[in-house]
C-alpha cells in the first residue's frame, strides 16, 4: 500500500502543479493582453493630442482664389469633404506641407481620429507649428 499511496501523492502534486502553470500562463497572457490594450489607448490619446495640438498652431487663412483656379473650376476652390465652394476671404485651414485647404470643422474630425496625412495626397503631416504657419500663409 506504500506504493499506491505515493504514487496518489505524486499524482496529486503533478495535477496541481499542472493547474498552476496553466492558471499562471493565462495570467501571463491576460497580463500581455492589458498592456497591449493600454499601449493601443495610448497611442489614441497621443493621437489626439497632437491633432489638437496641429489644430491650434494653425491659424486659420482668408480664402483667395488663386489666378490657376480660373481655368480649372472645380479645383481648389470648395472643400473636398462638404463639397461647399470657398467664399472670397473665408477663413480656411491649410494643411502645413502640401498646402491643400479645408473648413476647419471638416478636417478636425479627420484629425482627431489619428490620421495624421492629407485625405486628398496622403502626404503625412509633420512640420514644425512656424513652418506650418508660413506655409499657410505663403500658399493660400
């Protein structure tokens, strides 16, 4: 009976031992899970705030037709993503590096939902708050 009893003891431990590592390998995981989720929430908020923050280094620009936009009529002169004409020295957001102009209230959302490109050429927004202002200044 020695025999059977410590190989119900060896069995025992083995089954607890077993169950350990799998309830600490799912801790493991769930663990890995939390910080993905939380480096995923992260990269929102950064998002978020470096929207804002483009947001508010641009100064908004008085609306010009430029002598180019004479021939091409359905250029430039209204906004890509409400299809509204740009009235004479309607006050419109230039997007710093590829200059292309928006209402503000139409490109914010864009922005704040981590875009950080042009919706017309995707060229990625990332230019210093001075550059973007001359540039906007300079193109519109």
């Amino acid at each position: 009976m020695d025999g059977d009893d410590s190989m119900g003891w060896v069995t025992v431990a083995l089954t607890y031992f077993a169950l350990a590592l799998m309830y600490g390998c799912l801790l493991a995981m769930a663990a890995a899970e939390a910080a993905a989720c939380f480096r995923r929430w992260r990269g929102r908020r950064d998002n978020l705030l470096a929207a804002e923050r483009l947001l508010e280094s641009v100064d908004d620009v008085p609306y010009q037709q430029l002598p180019d936009d004479d021939a091409d009529e359905g250029g430039s002169s209204s906004c890509v993503v409400c299809l509204a004409e740009y009235e004479r020295g309607e006050r419109c957001f230039v997007l710093p590096g590829c200059a292309h102009t928006f209402h503000r209230g139409c490109i914010a959302p864009w922005l704040r939902q981590g875009k950080n490109t042009c919706p017309i050429c995707r060229e990625t927004l990332a230019a210093p708050a001075q550059q973007c202002i001359n540039t906007a200044e300079n193109m519109v």
